[in-house]
C-alpha cells in the first residue's frame, strides 16, 4: 500500500496538468502531452453497432455483443447484469439501471478477469488415462540458480507449486555421515536441503493452485536402508495424500480425476538399481538417469582432465578408491550407484527396499539397450522414460512415429542437457509434437523457452494438465499413428489486431526508460509451433508515449494450431539497447475471440499489476 501511495505521489510530481517534464541536462524542462486514454476506433464502431446507434447500451444488446462479437457461450441475462453492477460500481457511485456509456464499455474491455485472453476455468476431459496428458514439469525443482553452485532449497518447490507445477523433481544422496538423505544436485557443489524440508513443503504447498496430482520423480542414490527411510517419511509425512498404486496400475494408468489430492511417486524400483550395477559397462550415453548424463556432459566439454583420478569437485560423494581407468563406467568410476561398503548393507536391506518398492506408482526405466527397443510395447508393464533433449532430437529425427506410439501408451520424460549449467531450457515444441507428457524444465531461470512453458500451461485454466491434441492419441485402421514429419495443408488462420497498450506509468518510474523523455514502445509478436507454422511479426515504433496506440493486424496461417503458442513482446526502442517492456505467451488453441485484453508479464512470468495490451483475436 505504501508503495502504490509513493507511486502516486510521484505520478503528481511529475505531471503538471497533463504535460510530462523531463529535466534536460539539470538546467531546463522538456514538456511532452499526456494522451488521454480512450477507446480506439473498433472499439467505437461495436459500441454503435450494438447500441444500435444510441449513447446507451443496455442489458440484452451487452449478451447480443458478447454472444456474437465475443462467441461466448451459456451466458444468460443474469450473468450480464452481474458483469455490468461490477463495472458501472466502480465508476458510479449511485447504480440505477443497467447500461453502459462508451466508456464504461471501454472499461470492461480494460478488466482482464472477466475479459482475458483465454478461459480461466478447467474444461478439458479429465478423465482419461495420463499418458493423456501434456503435464507441467520441473527439473531439478530444489535449486534456486544454476546447475553447479547455486544453493538447494524448499523456497523453489513452493514457487513452482504455487504457479501449477505438477511434476517435482528431487535428487535423493545420502548425508556426510550416511544416516539420513540430502537434495541437492550430486557431484557439484550445491549446497543440501534435508529431504524431510522438501518433502513437507510439498505437503503444504501442492493443491494450493490446483487439485490435480502431484508426481515427484525421484532420482534416488541410496542404500537400501535409507530408501526404508525415504518410505517411511513420505508415508508419516503425505499420509493420506500419498497415492499407493493398485494391481490395475499395471495395464493402465489412472487419471488426473481418479488422482485428485494425491502425491504420486515414480522412480526406478529398487531391484533395478541393483541389476544396473552389472549392466554398467553396456550403458550409452542416453540410458543414464538425468544426474549422471549431465555430469558426463560436463565433464565431455570441461577443460580439466581428471588424470589423477580424483574427483574435480567435492569429494563427498565419491568413492574412496577410484580407477583411472577409462574402460570402466561412469557408475563404477564415481559409484553412482552404492559405494562397495554398501553390499553388507544391500543384503540385509532387501525387506527394506520392498517396502520402499511398493510406493513407487509410476516405474520409470532407462533406455539400457538402446532407446529405439526401450520404446517398444511391453503389456502389463504401465512405465515412464526418460531421455535428455540430444537423446530425444535424434530419436524424433530418425523414428518419430515409434515415439508417438509410445506416448499413446506410456510416459516419456525428457530432461535438459548436462551443458546447461545456467539452468537455461530447449525449445519444447519438438517434445510436445511427438506426444512427450513430461518436458522438464528448470523453473528458475527465464528467456524464451520457459515462457513457452509459461504460456503452454495457461491452458485449462492453469492447472497444470493439458489434454493432448486427438491426432497425437488416435490410430488409423492398421495401427498408424501420426507421423510429426508429415507435410500439412493449412488448418485455420488466426488474425491478431494490436490496439493499443497500457499501464506502464503505473508499473515504472518516469525514468525508467528513458531519462529524458517518455518511451517509445513496439510490439513483436511470435509464432511458435510445427516449423511450418513458425513466423515473427513486429509493430512500428510510437514515439514519445506512455500509451501507445498501433492498431496494426497481422495474419497467422497454421497447419497445427493445437500445438501453436503466440508469444507477445514488448520493447522500449533505444540506438544503443531495445529495453524489455513486458511480455506473455498464449497457448492459440485456447483463445477467446473477440476484443480482449492481455495482462503482460516480466522476465520471470510474473504478472505486472497494470500493464497490459488491447487486442483483437479473429480465426477464419
């Protein structure tokens, strides 16, 4: 509150009448015209149209525009009465009848609540299997910076949850003294968290956005006796949240709607753990956990060669001997999986490891025998995949059609490279066209592709499941399925009208921008999608205003709009630097048409308090 009444005190400084003054070099005042924000001519012209020429707009012509202009549907009467008392209140203190001005018209357009760009409820099917689903993914979900240093925590799980995150992920390795279990990142030297913080945190946290089910994927490094402790925390901690799978679970997953207010875990069964101590040397580069392939990616393009056998960070995951020998695998080299004083501990923690085994309700595998047999059907045997971005481009290049078979059936995870150590992201489109329900992003950094995360997950009201398109789960007559290489025809045309923006004097200082004059705003608008849908557009520069009004149109043709994203950037002009001005990603499928407004975003995906764009969204 204190710092809405600075703002507006300042506001008042540095408006005299309705002139902005900019201090030029401290000696004189630059004087630029404040525009009065109005309705820009389309907007006008509908109000005529449905007011039928009159300075009025009454209840029955409002559901007559919002029904055929807006192509809302099941509104009723009362509904526009409800809308209509909300905005005439704000702007009259005495409310007699139902109608609109034009400007109270305008204001409506302006409330992004009732008049957002996509529908803010959920109203896909909820009820089919989850391979059904695109689900909204972290990676490494406890770190809260970069991939080698930055420090582990609870803080970011609970970000994540609050914004509809529904897939955590935890790195499980034993403490220094090897009688309790640290999150962190392993063989790096980021900082622990207690497991017991994390997993309390997801306790508290999970069903605060949505009530859909959380997966926390483990990647688990443990001893048998420490994955019994893992059980029993999780058990005394979820409780009755805590999903126990069922003999049904083997054929077929449940659903989001079956799994409302569960706590679902997925890793690999212990007994697997075990056998790939033997398989090791048989592993290639896409069969490890995600832990380990972005260590052997590290180490592929460090500049340190570890010749002396010693590990080149901490050793506290390390064994105590270690070979130099290059003929030996990853996981015998650092003993990724358990340490050889472990063995004793594997004997007489077998019992243990079952019980632990019996919680795990999503079985994940590695590719151990190369991916393209690890995509194979295998009955009875309900499971999740994981592969790294690099494994998944070459598959998608080389057999696409087995991966979308496969996620009709099963649960593809797929994980950042290794070299991303700033916690940067890929491209998602490629994953989501071959049906990947898990693309697993690191929810803590920011740019481009998490905000095509972002703007994915706007769809079905934010809650964190999105039904995947009919193409990617239908079969033809033979068993065809669809195949992403395919060339197709253009499907709909979406037309983008820009009006105007507004809010920024609001959300800034005055110098924000620019020191000596109001900024000067273009808009860039993306396409993102199927490469055949990929397109980029831009506005002109307005020059010298807080309020920009560009009222340009640009046409998208698209041949998969299930799957396209329009990406919506803001720039402050400037010869040396374009400064960021806001931004949001829309998921096309899901666009109201009509005139909406759009609330912009900062670079984290957090929403400004005021800013916001004036559009038209029109398919033909």
């Amino acid at each position: 509150m204190y710092h809405d009444d600075e703002r507006r005190d300042r506001r008042r400084k540095n408006v005299m009448g309705s002139y902005n003054y900019y201090k030029m070099f401290g000696c004189f005042n630059r004087k630029f015209k404040i525009r009065d924000l109005g309705p820009p001519p389309d907007v006008i012209d509908v109000f005529n149209s449905y007011s039928m020429g009159k300075s009025e707009m009454l209840p029955d012509q409002f559901l007559r525009f919002l029904v055929e202009f807006q192509r809302e549907e099941g509104v009723t009467v009362d509904d526009v009465e409800r809308v209509m008392s909300r905005v005439l209140n704000l702007s009259r203190s005495h409310l007699t009848r139902y109608v609109f001005t034009e400007n109270d018209f305008f204001h409506y357009l302006l409330l992004d609540d009732v008049n957002g760009p996509i529908k803010p409820q959920v109203h896909h099917d909820m009820t089919a299997p989850l391979q059904h689903y695109f689900i909204y993914t972290g990676h490494n979900s406890y770190l809260t910076g970069n991939q080698l240093s930055s420090d582990s925590s609870e803080v970011p799980i609970i970000k994540a949850l609050q914004r509809g995150v529904r897939g955590i992920e935890l790195d499980l390795w034993p403490n220094n003294a090897k009688d309790g279990i640290h999150v962190l990142h392993g063989r790096t030297l980021t900082t622990p968290v207690p497991l017991h913080k994390c997993l309390k945190s997801i306790k508290e946290h999970a069903f605060v956005n949505s009530p859909y089910p959380v997966i926390i994927t483990l990647e688990d490094h443990l001893t048998p006796t420490l994955q019994a402790k893992v059980a029993e925390m999780v058990t005394s901690i979820f409780g009755d949240m805590l999903y126990f799978p069922k003999e049904s679970d083997k054929d077929a997953f449940p659903s989001p709607d079956a799994l409302k207010h569960h706590i679902i875990l997925s890793t690999k069964p212990p007994k697997e753990y075990l056998q790939s101590k033997n398989v090791g040397k048989e592993r290639s580069s896409g069969d490890k956990d995600s832990s380990d392939e972005e260590f052997e990616d590290r180490r592929s393009n460090s500049d340190q060669d570890d010749d002396d056998g010693r590990c080149s960070v901490s050793d506290r995951y390390c064994t105590s001997e270690v070979s130099s020998s290059t003929t030996q695998s990853l996981s015998e080299i650092l003993g990724v999986d358990y340490e050889d004083d472990d063995i004793e501990d594997e004997k007489c923690g077998h019992q243990k490891g079952l019980e632990y085994k019996h919680l795990i309700a999503i079985h994940a595998s590695k590719p151990k025998h190369g991916t393209r047999k690890a995509l194979r059907d295998e009955p009875g045997k309900a499971k999740r995949l994981s592969l790294s971005e690099q494994a998944l481009q070459k598959a998608a290049s080389l057999y696409g059609v087995d991966i979308v078979r496969f996620t009709q059936k099963y649960i593809l995870r797929v994980f950042p490279k290794g070299t991303r150590v700033t916690s940067t992201n890929f491209r998602p489109l490629t994953a989501w066209m071959h049906g990947a329900q898990m693309v697993a992003f690191n929810m803590q950094g920011y740019g481009r592709s998490l905000w095509m995360m972002h703007g994915m997950f706007r769809s079905n009201g934010g809650c964190g499941y999105v039904r995947k398109p009919d193409f990617l789960m239908n079969k033809g007559p033979d068993g065809e399925v669809f195949d992403p290489k395919t060339t197709l025809p253009v499907k709909k045309t979406l037309k983008v009208k820009i009006y105007m923006g507004d809010g920024w004097r609001l959300d800034f200082s005055q110098t924000h921008f620019d020191a000596y004059s109001p900024p000067d705003f273009y808009t860039k608008i993306y396409m993102a999608g199927v490469a055949a849908d990929v397109a980029k557009k831009r506005t002109k520069v307005i020059v010298d205003e807080w309020t920009p009004v560009w009222n340009e149109e640009f046409t998208f043709p698209l041949r998969v709009p299930e799957l396209a994203l329009l990406e919506i950037v803001v720039q402050e002009y400037s010869v040396d630097k374009d400064m960021f001005a806001g931004q949001t990603c829309l998921p096309v499928s899901e666009l109201r048409p009509g005139i909406r407004v759009v609330p912009l975003h900062n670079k984290k995906g957090e929403k400004f308090k005021s800013v916001k764009l004036l559009m038209r969204f029109l398919f033909v």
